[in-house]
C-alpha cells in the first residue's frame, strides 16, 4: 500500500471535517471576490486533488482563501471576469519557476510583521465590506470607503425591514460561529460554519424570508477559459503587476501557513520549494479553468491535524468530496442566503486581524507592531499591492536602522589625547552624528579613534573618517591614531584613522 494511503481511516474521517469546513468558506470566498460562487468550489477541489497530490507539505490544505479575496475583487473590477484566469494562471506559472529556482526558502526572510499586517488589512476590508453585503446594500469600492461608510450604511439599514432581516441573518450566523466552541464536544465535530449556513438555509425556506440567495448557474457555465484577447492583456504593465502581486502574496501566505501547520503535528516536515511549486501548479490550472487563486489555508490545514489527518490523503479525499458535491448537488446552493455567507466571511475576517500578536510585539519589539499596523492601514487606505510594498519598505528600513546602531563615547583625562569609541555598526546613517562629534573636538589636541569596538565599517564611513583625520592632522601626522584592537570588517591605517581588517 502506497505511503500516502496508509491510514485510511484516520484519513477518510479527517477529509469529511475538512470538507464540511472547506464547504462554506469556498462559496462565501467566491461570493465576496466578486465571481460566481461555483468557481470557489472549483478551487477547491483543485487545491484538494492536485495540489494535494503533489509533494511539499504533508497535511497543508490548499483552497481559495479569505486572504486574497481583496486583491481578486480589485483585479476583477479593474480588468474583468475574463482576464482573472489569465493572472491566475500567469501567477501559477511564476510561482512554478521561483520554485524550480529553489527560491521557497527566501518567502521565510520576509518580515512576519508585514505578513501579519497584510493578513490584518485584509481581514478590515473583509469585516467592512460583508457587514454591507450581509444588510443587502451595495458597498463602496475602497477599503477606506467601506470603513467610512459604516455609520451611513446602519441607517440605512435600520429604516429597510428587508435590510434588517438580512442583518439579523448574518448576525445570527457570527454568532452561532463564535458561540459554537462552546457545545458539546461531540457536536462540534460538524464545524459551527456549516451548521450556520445549513440554519439559515433552513429558515430562509421555511419562514420564506425576503433575503438574496446565491445565484446558481452551473459548474460548466462558471468556467471561462482563457481566450486570445485575455491573453493579450498580459502586455499590459498594471495587470503584470497584478499578476507579481497574486504570485508573491499567495506565496508568502502558504509557505508562512506551512510553517504555522508543522509546529502543530510531528510528521514530515515542509519542502517549501516543493510545495511553492505544488501551489503554483494548482494556480495553473486553477487559471486554465478561470477559477479563483488557491493558497494553504491555515483554517482546513488545522483543522486537518486537528482531525488526526496522518497523510496527504486526507486532502485529496476532501477535493472528491467536494467534487461529488458539485456533480451530484448543486442545486442546493440555491437555497444558501447570501447573509449567511457574510457572516461566515466576517468570522473569517475577524480572525486574521491579530490583536495578542500586536499587544505582544508593542510590549517587546515596538518597531515590529509600527511596521505590522502600518502595513494593515496603508492597505486599507490605499490597496493590497501598495499597501505590502509599503510595509516591506518599512520593513527594510526598520532593519537598516536598527543595523546601523552606534554609539559614541567621549574620555578626556586630561593627557595629551582624547579618546573617542566608537561601537555598534558604523554605516552611512549614521555618518552626519560621527561627524558632528569628531568636528566638534577641539583642533589643537591629538585624538585616539577607538575602533576596536566597531562590527562593521563601511565604506562611505570609511572615507569620510580618512578625509576628517587628514584634515584634523594638518602638519602633525601622529595627531589622530586609530585603535582597533578586534579590527572592523574595514578599516585603515593609523594614520588616516582606519585599518583594513
């Protein structure tokens, strides 16, 4: 018996959890990106059969995610239905090659402040544009809109009777969501967002309640194939740079997501090129059928383990699953109210946003917590792409900043010399403070440069000490002397104030 299939039963009952909860979140995903919700399913099973075949992560489970539905709802109002398979299946075949190049392990060098802060933007747009669609009201296009907007929107709400029931609907399905933890532990092996959506179905049918159901049109009909004018539209530069957004943002989250799985069981661990290319391979055909983005989600991937998931078969099974639900039931979306699938949307939404990750980071590193809420702003105020390239930039600043810490210490005792230390990393940014310290010395003494404390001496400092002792020493060559006693990485003689290590 094949590795994979090795225990069955284990593997059969974790693939029924994991379906139950994949259910739910692939239609309210496609619903809230702005396509039909079919197309969710078809990700779906695309993540659970072919991506979970593939090697890379053992118990990961792949599916449309609630973190990309912002950047497929921009993209799709921005360059239409038709072009989505195209930068789904451009942003696959990108994701194959950074794999092929064995360029997994770099998604792990990026900033976890500015992956936690996209993942928190998201999940504000997420909240703010399902509370508009579970009270049935248009929403405004940009995340700072959809924030703003809110207090109107109530209003609204509140003077429509339809509106109201449609908010109690979706309020009902938070709720029920949140509050199901608490139920007996043999009732919560039906995940809380299925019952929620199975409810309120219910009611809507029998109570006959004036609400938006989820439009049905058929697996066969959802798909739209790439065609030649899709194609075409890769020349232009604002669509390849949607497409470079899906392919690093959907990496970035499943590698962190494979990350965050391994610690929660002992099995094999993660092969991140091999699971990038497994993702990027899902994303391919995924775009060839004109589906949504899929990435590792954390939610199915624990709930797996929490499953007792052992093989990857757990994941396949539960694309079968869902793909004998398209072919043998897809009439029954038809009845699921779109409420519903805005309250299981906030739910989700609400959990990316994480308020003990910041409370920590603003009490042990607060340039990381600066880093991560400016992020999450900067993507609701702005956009997606915009909004991680900021944080990234930030990012990279904090660190060079805090690389270029230096510290200048002055002792005179009264010899012929002063001595200055010098200690930390000595960059260009912090070139105008030594500067400012050495000029400020007085012209007729000798100075002792302390190095022996410096980690490292870059070249710009280096230059600018050379031309500071030149002029310091005017006729007297021995009126600055360096002292590196753990020489810098670069340095000079004594004589122009440093020593090449």
């Amino acid at each position: 018996m094949p590795r994979s299939f090795a225990f069955p039963r284990q593997d059969v009952a974790a693939s029924l959890v994991v379906f139950l909860v994949a259910l739910p979140l692939c239609l309210g995903v496609a619903v809230a990106s702005g396509v039909p919700a079919e197309l969710g399913l078809i990700t779906g099973i695309v993540g659970g059969i072919v991506t979970g075949l593939m090697r890379g992560s053992s118990l990961q489970v792949s599916g449309p995610a609630a973190g990309l539905t912002v950047l497929v709802l921009e993209a799709v109002r921005a360059f239409g239905l038709a072009a989505l398979g195209v930068i789904v299946l451009s942003a696959g075949v990108l994701q194959i090659a950074m794999g092929l190049l064995r360029w997994g392990r770099w998604f792990r060098a990026i900033s976890l402040s500015v992956v936690e802060g996209m993942l928190a933007g998201i999940g504000l747009v997420i909240i703010a544009g399902q509370l508009y669609a579970a009270a049935g009201i248009p929403a405004p296009d940009s995340g700072l809109d959809k924030l703003t907007g809110l207090p109107g929107a109530l209003v609204e709400a509140l003077g429509s009777g339809t509106a109201l029931v449609s908010l109690a609907l979706g309020a009902g399905t938070v709720l029920l969501v949140v509050g199901w933890r608490w139920m007996p532990r043999r009732a919560r092996a039906v995940p809380g967002a299925l019952v929620a959506v199975l409810l309120a179905a219910l009611a809507t049918a029998v109570l006959g309640l004036p609400v938006e159901t989820v439009r049905v049109s058929g697996v066969l009909e959802a798909v739209h194939l790439p065609g030649s004018e899709a194609l075409s539209s890769l020349a232009e530069p604002a669509l390849l740079g949607t497409v470079l957004a899906f392919a690093l943002i959907a990496s970035a989250e499943s590698l962190f997501s494979a990350a965050a799985v391994d610690r929660l069981h002992s099995g094999p661990r993660t092969d991140y090129d091999r699971e990038l290319v497994a993702q990027g391979a899902g994303n391919t055909l995924c775009g060839l059928l004109g589906a949504l983005p899929l990435t590792a989600v954390i939610v199915r991937s624990s709930a797996n383990v929490e499953a007792g998931a052992r093989t990857k078969a757990s994941r396949v099974l539960h694309g079968v699953w869902l793909l004998l639900f398209v072919a043998l039931l897809p009439a029954v979306l038809a009845y699921i109210p779109l409420a519903a699938l805005a309250g299981i949307l906030v739910h989700a939404g609400w959990k990316l946003i994480p308020f003990k990750g910041v409370r920590t980071l603003w009490r042990r590193h607060r340039g990381e917590a600066v880093v991560l809420v400016a992020t999450a702003t900067a993507i609701v105020a702005v956009g997606m792409f915009e909004g991680v390239l900021i944080g990234l930039v930030l990012s990279v600043a904090k660190a060079a900043w805090e690389a270029s810490h230096l510290r200048i210490e002055h002792s005179d005792d009264g010899s012929d010399a002063v001595r200055v230390r010098l200690q930390g990393t000595v960059t260009f940014l912090r070139l105008p403070q030594i500067l400012d310290s050495l000029e400020a010395l007085p012209g007729d003494r000798r100075v002792v440069l302390d190095l022996s404390g410096v980690h490292h001496l870059d070249h710009a400092c280096r230059a600018a000490l050379e031309t500071w002792a030149e002029r310091h020493s005017g006729a007297d060559p021995d009126a600055v002397r360096a002292d590196t006693a753990r020489h810098p990485r670069e340095g000079a003689t004594a004589g122009s104030a440093t020593t090449r290590r």
